[in-house]
C-alpha cells in the first residue's frame, strides 16, 4: 500500500529483462569508469566521486510532492528537495533545515518560520518567504483547476503571511498540531516558483528534469520506466546541522534503474551491477545477507501497520460478530514466522510500536478458531455441504484486494484465505492485475477487504489512514454519494489532528486505536519496514523518518 505508503495499489508495469540488463550494464560501466576524487582518503574518511546504482522495483509516477507517499516518488523528492525542518529517523525530534527557528502559538493556529538567506534553488533563483509561502498555499489549500490535491499531512490550513523576507507566518481555521512534523515531510518538499505553477501532468513522469528544487541533487535524465539518473549540485551547502556531510553529495551521481522483478533485482545486486537494492522481499533476505559483502537493512515506517482493513458498511462483514470472527480465525504469529523474517515484528496494534501514540490492544486480535465458530453461529451461519457457511441463502463470503505494493501480499492474503476457509469463510483475493481493479477497490460491494498501509512519523498518520477525507480506506465516506457510515469514527480521527494539547492528543490517537480495534474494523499483521540490499563498499546509507533513502550523505569506498 506506502502506504506508505503509502503506496498506489494499481498496476505495476513491466519491462523485458533484456531492457534491465542494457541499463544495468550501462550503468555498471558508469560506476566502473567514475573514480573517486584526488588524492585518496584514508581508511574510514568519506570519499568522494562515483556514481551509486541503485534498484527500484517500481517507476515513480508523479514529482507533485503531496504525491511523494509512493516510495519511488518519494525517493526522488527526497533527494531534489529540502524541507523546512528534519525530522531524526531514531528520536523523531525536529531540527532545522531550511528554517532556523520557529514559534507555534499556544493553540497550534499560527507557525511562524525564520529561514536562512544563503539557500538557492538548482535553477539559481533564491529561497525566501514568499516562494515558501507559494509551497504551502498550494499544499494546504490544493488547486482544483490544475488537478492539484491537498495534502493529507496538512490539516485545517488557512493562508499564509510574508513577514518579510525571511519570515514567513501560517494561518490555521483551526488547531493544526502535526503542522510542523508536515514540513518535515518529503510531502512539503519546498519546490521552486516556477515548477509550483505546473499542473498535476506537468509533475508526471518523464518531466524530472524540469522539477527544480532547493535539494542536495537535481535529476539530470530520465528513460521513461527505465531510469533516472541524479546529479550533485556542486554548490549545494545547506544540509540540516546534524549531518555529517553538509555540502555537495559525496558521490557524483546516483542511477536509479527500474528493476521489477525480484530475482533480477536480487542477482544484480549479487552480481556487483548494483550497490543498493530496495524492496528485498522476505523470501531473499537470507540470500543477501549471507553473500559475502551485503547486508539487509529494514528500517521501520513508523506509521499504520500492514493490515486487512474490513469495510464494516458492506455485507456480510457488517455484521460485528463476523469481522470478530474473521480476526479470531486468523493465527497471525503462525503468518508472520511462516512468510516473513524479524525485520516484520508481529503487530500489536493499529499502530507500529515506534509509532508516536502507539497502545498495544493485541488482546482484540487474539487466535481462537473456537470463538470464531461460537461467533458466526451466533450470527446464524451454518456449515454447508462444502464446508462454508451459508445464511438465508447466500454463502459467508467476501473479497478482499490485494496490493502489489505490500511485500508478499498475494501470498498472505492467500494464507489467510486458507485459515478462514477452516471456520467456514470464504475470501476470495481480487488481483491487482485484473482489468478493473482501480475501480473495484473503490467500491465497498467489491472489495469488502483491502490491504494496506501507511508510513508518517507524526499522530496524524492514523488519520491520514482512515478519515474519510484522506486515504479513506475503509470507504467510510462513500465514493458514489457522500454518506458517512460512522461519524464517530471521523470525529475521533479529527480530534487526533485539532488537539493542540500533547497529552490529549495522544490520548486521542490511543482512542481511535482502541475504537478501530473494538469495532473490528482492521486486522493488523506486522510493523511494515522498508528493505534494502547493501554493498560493503557503500558506507554511510541513511533514511528519512519513514525509510526513504538519502544519497548526500552516502560514498562509495571498497
């Protein structure tokens, strides 16, 4: 899902293989013939020079930073922008970055922003209060006519004010407590006035290069589905003070190739044809990390963990008892050891256990087939002749979508079917590459289940997930006419983003964690991290709050 996200649940197109070899051999003698700087450093100094090939599975779809979720977009928008604050992937505290300072009002309705006057955008032009008050203008209010969304991190925005140059102030209609951890995200990438004024085609694939950002690299080219290749900006001088590396990237170039299939992926890597490799499925893991000089690194999303969300509005899993049932019939640490590795920590809540807010209510997703039936008989199903449950009529059966996105999705949905089956529940599993299925996931009727789900480093992060307004995954708000199936369940999540108190406003995350538990409206599987394969001679891989690469701080160096 990304989720992370999350992540589009859509198509994934595919490429021959002998178009991923041509650019994988391309790209290897790139990074052959790219020799480190003069004068060598000595053992364990960053060095610079060279150019990192790194493996995606997927083609990024749109440089529209409230797009950047979908983790090949957001690996791009990582790496050509900046954000106003970072946020510390291990403390979750905010630092400065493009802002030096910052002052919130007691009732989190005014942000205001002090930022440094030496920041240039790849183009040359200047950063100053007004281009970034154009930024978030245009994520905070969207732009119908352009096709330009809101973004889901930003909540209850009103307008902006230039205090002067450097100074800049944001206006909220109400509360708005995550607003400072939403500049922090590559979904408020700051972007240059120029590129601010394109339309949502206009950030579409194939315009990277375009794309002008205040970032460590600009993208320098693009093969359509095939490749994008990163640039340092020689003068770039303006990372977050923490860093280690605050000017130019170490490295000359990154060459991202489109590699979708995991085996290829796999063996590139292996090959030495790539130093980095995203999305090493559970399945590989050992393969990788017992390969003499690679590592797997699964650092974690900290968000809403990989679930089968339960669209409680749509029979026959409007009947509580039956979602009770569902959850009570799957044996999810049998799932979890059998399909995946430690980096997948078994979920104990809606929330990851690095997750600010997180409560365990593992108590709700208990194993207990026997419950399971006592449930279902309770809801007046009875076995039928081939074992599933029938009731007036109509079998006990529902689909539920997978997501190509999630690691090993089919294959779980799959188990699950499997266990549910034996407490007479029929799932079917509505692939991704079936021809409607964009369609039908929106449809309650459909897709009664989907899997999902999302990485944000903030208490938002569960309202980005289920508010009816945002992912909305659970079709609380009905696509086709509007209507809210529970309003309860929107104004739990909307207290988690107006609350300007910090204690409350946890406690408000752990109430809606508790509600979507009791109400059985999500059956967590594990903590969702992102996966990498890592050479040896790549020193100094680093990540945002939610897993996404940073190249500026990486080298190469056998």
């Amino acid at each position: 899902m990304a989720s992370s996200s999350d992540r589009p649940l859509g198509r994934r197109a595919r490429r021959p293989l002998a178009a991923v070899a041509a650019v994988l051999s391309t790209a290897v003698l790139l990074s052959a013939c790219a020799g480190g700087s003069e004068g060598a450093a000595s053992s364990g100094d960053p060095q610079s020079g060279g150019t990192l090939i790194y493996l995606e599975p997927d083609a990024y779809a749109s440089l529209y930073t409230p797009a950047a979720g979908f983790y090949p977009n957001g690996a791009l928008v990582n790496n050509i922008t900046d954000r106003l604050v970072w946020q510390d992937p291990e403390t979750l505290e905010f630092e400065p970055w493009l802002a030096t300072e910052w002052e919130v009002n007691d009732d989190a309705t005014e942000y205001t922003f002090t930022l440094r006057d030496d920041v240039t955008f790849s183009d040359g032009s200047a950063l100053d209060a007004a281009i970034v008050a154009k930024n978030f203008d245009l994520y905070g209010l969207g732009d119908p006519e352009r096709a330009l969304p809101v973004s889901e991190a930003v909540n209850n925005y009103e307008s902006s004010e230039v205090v002067d140059e450097n100074t800049v102030r944001f206006h909220f209609s109400a509360p708005s407590p995550g607003f400072l951890q939403a500049t922090s995200t590559i979904t408020s990438g700051i972007m240059s006035s120029e590129t601010l004024d394109r339309d949502f085609e206009g950030f579409a694939a194939g315009s990277g290069t375009e794309i002008i950002g205040s970032g460590p690299f600009v993208i320098a080219s693009e093969e359509l589905g095939t490749s994008v290749t990163l640039q340092a900006r020689e003068d770039y001088a303006w990372a977050p003070p923490d860093f280690e590396n605050q000017g130019r990237p170490y490295v000359d170039e990154v060459q991202i190739v489109i590699t979708p299939e995991s085996s290829v992926r796999v063996g590139s890597l292996l090959s030495g044809q790539g130093q980095v490799a995203r999305k090493i499925e559970p399945q590989d893991e050992a393969q990788v990390a017992h390969a003499p000089g690679f590592t797997v690194d699964g650092p974690q999303t900290n968000g809403v963990n990989n679930a089968l969300n339960l669209r409680f509005m749509a029979g026959p899993i409007d009947d509580l008892r039956v979602r009770q049932a569902i959850i009570a019939a799957v044996d999810r640490p049998g799932l979890i050891d059998s399909l995946f590795t430690d980096n997948y920590p078994l979920a104990t809540s809606v929330l990851s256990s690095t997750a600010l807010g997180y409560l365990d209510t593992s108590d709700y997703f208990s194993f207990d087939p026997d419950r399971a039936v006592e449930l279902l008989e309770e809801a007046g199903w009875t076995e039928g002749s081939d074992g599933i449950r029938e009731k007036d009529g109509a079998r006990l059966s529902f689909t539920t979508a997978e997501a190509l996105a999630q690691p090993r999705s089919f294959d779980l949905l799959t188990s699950v079917a499997q266990q549910l089956a034996e407490v007479g529940i029929e799932m079917n599993i509505l692939r991704a590459t079936s021809g409607d299925y964009a369609v039908a996931l929106q449809d309650a009727s459909r897709a009664q289940g989907a899997h999902s789900m999302v990485g944000r480093a903030d208490l938002d992060v569960i309202k980005s997930m289920y508010f009816s307004r945002n992912r909305n995954i659970l079709l609380n708000r009905n696509p086709a006419d509007g209507t809210i199936a529970d309003p309860q369940l929107d104004a739990l999540l909307q207290d988690v983003a107006s609350e300007p108190d910090p204690a409350a406003r946890v406690a408000a995350s752990q109430a809606a964690q508790v509600y979507l538990a009791e109400n059985a409206y999500v059956l967590p599987f594990f903590e969702e991290p992102q996966t990498y394969g890592i050479a040896d001679a790549v020193h100094g891989m680093t990540y945002e709050a939610v897993a996404r690469p940073l190249f500026s701080q990486l080298y190469l160096a056998d």
